[in-house]
C-alpha cells in the first residue's frame, strides 16, 4: 500500500472511531438528561437539588477551593472536557482536516453562519433587556456527541464527506465557544493570579520546546494553572484548553503523547462526564410551566435561534462562498443533505447549557430555567427536524 492510501485509510478508520465513540456517548448524554428531567419532576427533586447545592472543599495549607457540586461538575469535570477539546484542535491544524487551508473554507463559512445568525436572532428578541442579552451566545453552540448520535442512526447511508463536514465544523464551532467564554464570560479579573497563570503556561511552552514528552508533568501543570485561572476570573475550563495546547505532537521515537492521550481520555469525556455534566444541568422543573413561559424572549430567542438560526446561517454563509468561488460542495454532500446537516446542528445541548450558566448564574431569577426550556426545547425540534430531512436526503442503504 502507498503512502498516501496508508495514511487515508489511517484518517479513515480514525474517524470511524471518533464517529462510533461520540454517537455512543450522544446516547448516553441523551439518558442521562432524560433521567435528570425525570427526577427534577418528582419528589426526588429535593434531593437533586441538595446533591448539587452541598459544599465540597479542597484545602492545600492556605489555599482553600470551595464550591458547591455543581460548580465543581461545571468548572472542574468541564475543564477535562475542554482539555480534550484543545488537543483535538491541536492534532486537527497539525495534521488533521483543517491543516490544509482549502479544507477549512466551507466548514469555517458554514461554522461563522452558524454563529452570527442564532445570536442575531436572540439579540433582536432580546434587545433592550440588558441581562437576557447576557445570554447571546447560548444558541451559537453545537453538541457534536448528539449531533453524530442522530447521524450514526442512519448507518452506511451516511456519505463520509457528510462526517467530515460535520466534525470540521464542530471544532470551528468548538474554537468559538472557547473565544467566546474568554472575552465575554470573565469576572473582575485577579492580577496576581493571572500572573501565576501566565507563568504556567509559559512553563508549559517551555516544557514542549525543550522536548519534555511525559504527559504526568503537563497533567500536574494543568492542574496548578486550573487553580490560577479559577481564581483569576477568567473561566477555569480555558486551563484545559491552554495547557492542551502545549502538550507535544511527536515525541523523540516517532511516537505521539497528544494522540494517546487524546485516545484515553475519549473514553471517559464521552461516558462520565459529558453525561454527569447533562444530569446535572438539565433537571428542569416542568409543573407550572404555561404557553407565556415559552414565548418568552429567552427560551424563544434561544429555540429560534437554533432551529432557525443554526440551518439559515451554516445554508447562507456555505452559499455564499460556493457562489463567490472560494469553496465547491465535496461530492456527497449536496444541499439537501447540507440542510439536514444544518439542521442537527441546532442540537445545542451540552456546549449551549455550559454557556447558559455562565450567561446567567448571576444573572436575575427571572430567567431560571427558561435557558434550559429553550435550550431543550430548541435541541429536540432541531433534531426532529434534521431526522425527516436527512430521511429523505440520503440514499437508501441498497443504493450505496
């Protein structure tokens, strides 16, 4: 086998597993926020409530980390997640779909649109409400695990450039959020701890330069810099992002730290805590809910922006740059089976409840739980949606 066919049939069976793994774990998460409905909705609902309100301290001499379940799930569980996030991104520019840069147009154009239109759409029902537009950004975000979890239902009749258009945009989107959380979702920043966090990272830079290949001593760092950056004000996850980013691609005998550990932390992102994150997100209170409490302007621009703003946006900005000659759909792909690609990425979930605690944990009560209703809302008419479509779009499993 040539070079060129081994390393594509590598990348093939690569995003096979990744497909395979995340589907899994979109089940899962499925599960698990079904469950915390369940359970918010019943008179376990107080012990819901009390598992995530209790304190959980960490002390190390002076230094004392107190918070309560939740935000220990959200901050500390969450910046793993985003850890794997960042060594994602880092494999894929190095190597991966987005290292050529003609590969990046369409899924980059499509990912902008599906930016700038949901938040478009929220900020126009929401103006004039200075803490609802706090929540701006919950409808920019994608959920790959559920997203490929409706995709993997329709099995070999999935075209491979449908996964990869998929999975290209999802890390643009993934980059975004990442962008986004460090500019507009940071408190009174701390300058001593920023310092400490800087001074992290660039031991970690220099960790990389020099050749250190032992993932025990960026997994310690990361750990020092998660605590620097969560008392700094700047969100705790982004110690995740930074610190993957410096771990190294090759090491001295050809072999690949950031690849292995990507490969072993897939595992149990997917099935712990992606799932104990949904559990413990998604627990809305059903009983008093009225027809008033959906057409509010949160959980309406929210639901709009997903299941409108999601497959307007990807469908105008890829159109945009098919007419204008900067890109040609890949064969396979088609605009039918773009629309119903589009469409599951409404499939906000995980990334847009993550964002909808951060828009509104200080925010005014009167908007507790209607992020949730709109994310949950607009979640599942986006996949109701992309399921007839793609029902349609994508040849029967006899024609392939």
């Amino acid at each position: 086998m040539s070079e060129p066919n081994a390393k594509a049939e590598i990348l093939t069976q690569a995003i096979r597993e990744f497909v395979k793994l995340e589907s899994a774990g979109g089940l899962l998460l499925l599960a698990a926020a079904a469950a915390a409905l369940l359970v918010a909705n019943t008179p376990a609902s107080q012990i819901y409530d009390a598992l995530l309100e209790t304190i959980v301290a960490v002390q190390v001499g002076a230094l004392i980390v107190s918070k309560p379940l939740l935000l220990w799930i959200n901050d500390g569980l969450m910046a793993v997640f985003f850890f794997l996030i960042g060594l994602e991104v880092k494999r894929e520019l190095l190597e991966g779909e987005l290292s050529s840069p003609s590969a990046v147009i369409l899924p980059g154009m499509g990912a902008l649109g599906g930016m700038v239109v949901p938040a478009a759409i929220y900020a126009w029902l929401n103006w004039g409400d200075a803490t609802a537009m706090d929540g701006w950004a919950i409808p920019v975000a994608t959920d790959i695990a559920f997203a490929l979890a409706l995709l993997s239902a329709f099995g070999t009749r999935v075209p491979a450039a449908l996964k990869v258009f998929l999975l290209a945009l999802a890390i643009f989107d993934d980059l975004a959020a990442i962008v986004i959380i460090a500019i507009f979702y940071s408190e009174d920043l701390a300058p001593m701890a920023l310092l400490m966090g800087a001074a992290a990272v660039g031991v970690a830079v220099a960790m990389n330069r020099l050749g250190v290949t032992r993932v025990s001593a960026y997994v310690l760092l990361g750990i020092a810099l998660w605590v620097a950056v969560l008392k700094s004000g700047v969100h705790a996850t982004l110690a995740g992002v930074l610190i993957a980013l410096c771990v190294p691609m090759q090491d001295a005998d050809g072999g690949s730290p950031l690849r292995r550990l990507e490969h072993d932390l897939h595992g149990p992102v997917a099935f712990v805590i992606l799932p104990v994150f949904a559990f413990a997100n998604a627990g809305l209170p059903l009983s008093g809910l009225s027809f008033d409490d959906l057409i509010h302007p949160v959980p309406l621009g929210i639901a709009a922006g997903l299941v409108v703003g999601k497959p307007l946006g990807i469908l105008g900005f890829v159109g945009l740059a098919v007419a204008c000659g900067l890109a040609k759909l890949p064969a396979g792909l088609g605009w039918l089976r773009l629309l119903g690609i589009s469409l599951a990425c409404g499939i906000g979930f995980t990334m847009s409840l993550f964002i909808a605690g951060l828009a509104f944990e200080h925010g005014s009560g009167d908007y507790f739980g209607g992020d949730r209703l709109g994310i949950l809302l607009g979640s599942v008419l986006s996949a109701l949606a992309a399921g007839v479509i793609l029902h349609f779009a994508l040849p029967a499993a006899a024609d392939r």
